[in-house]
C-alpha cells in the first residue's frame, strides 16, 4: 500500500517514523517540525487519511495492518532501522511495532497513547453485532462554507481551531456544492475486534527499546485516569511527561513536546 508522507530534518541525522492519529494526517507533526531539525523526519498519512490512497473496496480497515503498513514505508524508505513517534492512534500502532520488531525500532515516543485499545472478553459479541450493524455505506457530508467544515471537526473535542485549520490543509476536498473530508468514511466504521487488556500489557511489557510518554495535563478525556499509568508501568524504564495543553497537545505546545522527543531520541541514538 503507497503511503503519502512529509520528510523534513537533517538526512544525516537520527530517522524518526512520525504517525498521527486517527482522522488526521502528518501535518499534525508539522509545529514540531522547527524544533526537530537535527533529526530525519518521515511523517505519514496512514491509509485512507490525508493524500493516501483509501484501502481496497473490499477491504476495512483493521488496527493490525497499520503495523504492517509501517514496515512497508520504513522499507520503501530502505530504513532497517529507526525510530518511532506515534499520537494517539499512531502512539498505539508504534507500540505494538515496538514490541513486534524490536530488532528494527531503536526507540518510542508516544504521545496521549500507549497501547491498542482493549476491551474485556466477555463483550467480544457485542462488539461484532456494533460493528455488523453500523459498517454501511452512508452520504458523505458536503460543508458549503470551508470555516463550517473546520468547525465541524472541532465540534465536540477538545482540537484547537488553528490545529483543525493546519489538518485541513492536507484533509479537506473542494468539491460541487462545497467542502468536506477527504478521510476514508470506512475508518469510522466499529471494529470488529479489540485486544484484551492482558494483551495489551504483554505487548508493551515486551517492549525492549527506550520508550518515553508524553501526556497532556489535565488529562485529556481521551486517555481515562489510571489507564496510562497501569500500561506505563508494564514498559520497563519508561519516561512519562505531563505537558500543559488537550489531546492534540503535541500541536498546541509544539517547542515542549519536541524537546522531549529530541531528547529521547538523542539518547537513545548515543
């Protein structure tokens, strides 16, 4: 599968594999751009998202296959080794790449998320009869006003106006009657399927590259109270820091963030 993608940095310096989360696109590095100059940065659109092609007709969109997807464009980029930086959806697909590949990723940076998201056993039926129900076709909405289509992607979250305006560049269409998202609507289909949470702590407990974490505080409605803190301590000498700011905290204090990650980075690339 090509992926779209953003390369910015020294070519010299330590290679960084950015992801963003889920319904954004690489621009969602781009304030950290400036104070990562000393690193080889490669932010993706993962598929589906930004100017990435969406999957197969035939095909959803499974958490899975994001790894995978990854591996593909760190080889395309003829990149045995590196790094990865992940928010949110991205932190948990790098973490679970981490643990999957330990002999290619030399550290992790997440940013609001460590992990897949789970779910107890006992609810697996229930998550396919969501899934089974609510994966249809449906109209894409069109906005007339490209500031209505801004503000829609703000509405309910806690995404600042000038983060929705820097994703849009690279997310929204101008099409007949107005604006809308470019993102593939199948990616907001149920999943049939989630990791159990002893799942997930086995992945990150497996984990064997320097990791750090990077939270907004206060915590953000995205990441419940003590879960973080429960997967943080199955990741062996791993580095957590609050920074003032939302979910999308990384955009909002772009200097802070960047400073951790570089740090880490550097570190571990010593």
């Amino acid at each position: 599968m090509p992926m779209a993608l953003i390369r910015s940095g020294a070519a010299d310096g330590p290679r960084v594999i950015a992801l963003h989360g889920w319904l954004d696109n690489a621009l969602s590095f781009a304030p950290m751009l400036p104070y990562l100059d000393g690193l080889e940065m490669a932010c993706l659109d993962f598929p589906g998202h930004g100017n990435s092609p969406p999957r197969a007709d035939a095909a959803r969109y499974h958490f899975d296959d994001y790894v995978f997807d990854v591996l593909a464009a760190a080889d395309a980029l003829g990149w045995q080794r590196f790094h990865l930086l992940g928010h949110s959806l991205g932190g948990a697909v790098a973490s679970v790449l981490a643990a999957a590949c330990p002999e290619r990723v030399e550290s992790l940076g997440v940013i609001e998320g460590l992990g897949p998201l789970s779910a107890p056993p006992d609810r697996t039926a229930e998550g396919w009869r969501k899934a089974v129900h609510a994966s249809h076709d449906r109209p894409r909405r069109v906005h007339a006003e490209r500031d209505s289509a801004i503000e829609a992607r703000t509405r309910n979250s806690d995404l600042p106006r000038a983060a929705a305006e820097l994703l849009a560049e690279r997310g929204l269409a101008q099409v007949e009657g107005g604006w809308q998202w470019r993102h593939d609507l199948r990616l907001t289909w149920p999943s049939t399927q989630r990791y159990t949470e002893p799942q997930v702590l086995d992945l990150l407990g497996h984990i064997e590259c320097p990791v750090t974490c990077v939270l907004a505080a206060p915590r953000s409605r995205v990441v419940p109270g003590g879960l973080i803190e429960r997967r943080a301590a199955a990741v062996p000498g791993l580095g957590l820091h609050e920074v003032a700011g939302g979910h999308h905290v990384h955009m909002q204090a772009p200097a802070v963030v960047a400073g951790h990650i570089e740090d880490h980075v550097n570190a571990a690339n010593a």
